[in-house]
C-alpha cells in the first residue's frame, strides 16, 4: 500500500483539459458547453466533487462522448462556495441556480432538455423537474440515493453513523460555514474503510506509463481535489437526509413542497452499479419503484467506475445514449 501510494505522489501524469465555453455563470457556477447537435442534455453533478470526472481523460470522457453521438451536452459546474454559496441552503441551489441555469440561453432556446443526475445530483435534478416539468424533457439519474434505510441493518447503521457525527461537525459548520473537504474526505472512507488500501496496492502492481494507471492517477487526482459543502445543505444532508431519511419517508421538502418522484410524469432512466458501496443499490432500487415511468438499468460496477472506470462506455455511456435515442 505505501509503495501504491509514494507511486501515485511520484506519477508525472496531469490534467491539461481543453477549455469549454461558459454560456451562463451566477457566483462560483457556471454553465459549461461541450458542444455537439441533436438532444439537450443537461448534467448536474454532486456538490461535494469537482464535475471533471464525467470529463475525465481526453477520450476517456462521458461528457465528450454524448456530444459525439447525437446530444447538444451541458453541464452545470456548482464550483467553490463562496461567501454567498456558504448560506445556501438545498432550495437556493434546486430552486435557485439549477432552475436558473435550467432558464439560461442557450438551454431555453433548445427546448426542454433531458436533464442527467449523478449521485447527489440526481436528487436536485429530480426536486428541479418536479418544480419545472414544462422545462425537462426526460431525466436520468445515475447512482441517485433515496431511501437511506433501505438494505437492512448495514443501511440503518450507516444511515445513524453519519447522522451522529453532526453534532461534532457543528463548531466547525458555524466557524467556516461550510463543511471542509477534509471532512467529507473522511465521511466517504468511513462508508468503506478498506477501500483505500485495496486500491493504492493494486496500483502498486502497474505499470505507471500504462494506460490503466494514468486513469487512476486522474480518478485520485479528482477524488483529493474535492469541495465544500455550506453549512446549512451540510445540515439537511447529514441530520435530514442520513438521519431522519427524509426523502426515504415522504418527507424531504424543497421550497415548501414534498419531493414525491411519484408524482413526476417524465420518463425516467435509472443507472444503479450492483458493486455501490457510496449509494447502496436498494436505495436507489427504493427510488425505482417509486416512479411511474422508470427505465432501470443494472449495471456490474462501482460508484465512480460506472461513470469513468475504464469499461464506463459499456457499463454507463452507451445503454444511456440509446434510451436517449428512443425518447
């Protein structure tokens, strides 16, 4: 493991990603074009990672990927909290920015757009087509958690352990305002704490000029340069969303109204990877079945891999483009 990790400091790879034009910004988000003709997509990622993962390598990239194969592709980067940022609470960024961008030129004059969710993300997506279906063609949710009780004791336990933490959290929420990357960092690998070893000696094994490694080397190059979270959506997230599962149990609001996918008349592509470790696939299977019009697709592979391991074409990219073709 440590000769994993002192290769991975040594490795020489860096990110040189081509610039993308910016059509809308608001504070630290921007609304990112990456070109290409046919379907409107729209990409919200999480809050709490940098959006170059689904733009990983040049190609190696699910972004660049849509937009060669018939989709007009966007993506809503959140970036850094900044002073304003750190008061919003899970409203001002769905109801907020993401409705804004939704509003945006040149996403209004394309029509309504498939808007695509990957893990946190997928829940402000939904919460934002359920406020303005006129405005969304379809959504995909990918990796999207719902019922944080649901898969037994493990779930609950996981559930209640992170919900407990916000006690100790909160100097630190009220000093900064927000949550530090530091923290979310290790909230992440208490969900698998074994993870870390296991990687860091497979990458040991590798050869470092392979293309296998600089896609590691890119992955843990994203995964250390992650965000934080303002503090009041650091509040709903940990006491609303882990501990009293709030979107599990009907209760999760936005703007003053429930987030009922039931009630959501779009049709709808779920990706759940069987190998999650982050969203367990009976929370996200619970989301499934609470929507009238879901398209579910199981795929064998992990939480990040699905969208930029190295088999995410098969796995992710190419069953997403073609339920996008036949909407």
């Amino acid at each position: 493991m440590i000769a994993g990790i002192a290769a991975y400091r040594r490795h020489p790879w860096q990110r040189e990603a081509a610039e993308v034009p910016v059509v809308w910004q608001e504070g630290g988000s921007r609304l990112l074009d990456f070109g290409g003709t046919g379907m409107p997509v729209l990409v919200v990622p999480s809050l709490v990672n940098r959006a170059q993962v689904l733009d990983l390598l040049p190609g190696h990239s699910m972004l660049r990927h849509l937009a060669a194969r018939g989709c007009r592709v966007l993506l809503l980067d959140w970036g850094w909290p900044g002073e304003v940022e750190r008061g919003f609470t899970l409203t001002d960024y769905i109801a907020g920015r993401l409705e804004r961008a939704l509003a945006a030129a040149p996403v209004a004059a394309l029509g309504p757009v498939a808007l695509v969710g990957y893990c946190m993300g997928g829940l402000l997506a939904l919460a934002a087509a359920l406020r303005r279906p006129e405005r969304v063609r379809a959504l995909a949710l990918l990796a999207t958690p719902w019922d944080f009780a649901a898969g037994g004791a493990e779930a609950v336990e996981r559930a209640r352990g992170m919900a407990t933490l916000l006690p100790g959290l909160e100097p630190v929420l009220q000093a900064t305002g927000s949550l530090p990357v530091d923290a979310i960092q290790s909230l992440f690998a208490m969900l698998d704490p074994w993870a870390i070893a296991r990687k860091f000696r497979a990458f040991a094994r590798l050869d470092p000029a392979s293309p296998r490694a600089i896609q590691f080397v890119a992955l843990e190059d994203w995964l250390n340069d992650g965000i934080p979270l303002a503090a009041p959506v650091a509040r709903e997230c940990l006491g609303g969303w882990y501990g009293r599962n709030e979107p599990g149990s009907g209760r999760w609001r936005v703007a003053g109204a429930v987030v009922d996918p039931a009630a959501l008349a779009l049709p709808t592509f779920l990706a759940i990877p069987k190998s999650d470790r982050i969203v367990l696939p009976a929370s996200a299977l619970a989301l499934a079945a609470r929507m009238p019009a879901a398209h579910v697709h199981m795929t064998p592979a992990g939480h990040i891999g699905m969208a930029a391991g190295g088999r995410a074409e098969a796995a992710l990219w190419s069953p997403l483009l073609r339920w996008l073709a036949d909407l």
